[in-house]
C-alpha cells in the first residue's frame, strides 16, 4: 500500500481480480489498514474497472463526541 502525505483521510484504490476470491482480496485491504491503525469510515460500491474505494481516517475519530475535564 503506497501512502501519500495528503493529511488525516486517506483514500485507497482497490482493483479486485475477478479470477481471485474478491471477499478475500478486500479483507486483506483491510487487516492492511488496521495494521497502520486506521479506521475505516467509507467504502464505494464497485466501479468500472473492477476498482473498489476504501476511505480511511488515520487518526481516531471522535464521532463529534468530546471530552471535557471537570
């Protein structure tokens, strides 16, 4: 996985091969993200070229919740 310094959101390109288990080819994109500890936070459906989108968030996202210290 070729990574660019783009800033927090990284978007990855997955091209599936039809000739391959495809659920398998998306789970190893996957267990790939999560090993750089990132979390998934979109997925396009399958484009021409067979190409699926993983939209991933490096940091931890806080799902507008915040922590106030009393």
């Amino acid at each position: 996985m070729a990574v660019q310094d783009r800033g927090r959101y990284y978007a990855q390109e997955v091209t599936v091969d039809q000739d391959a288990n495809v659920r398998e080819q998306i789970q190893n994109a996957l267990d790939e993200g999560d090993q750089h500890n990132w979390h998934l936070v979109g997925v396009s459906d399958v484009m021409a070229g067979r190409t699926v989108m993983l939209f991933w968030d490096t940091e931890r996202p806080s799902f507008g919740i915040t922590h106030k210290s009393k």
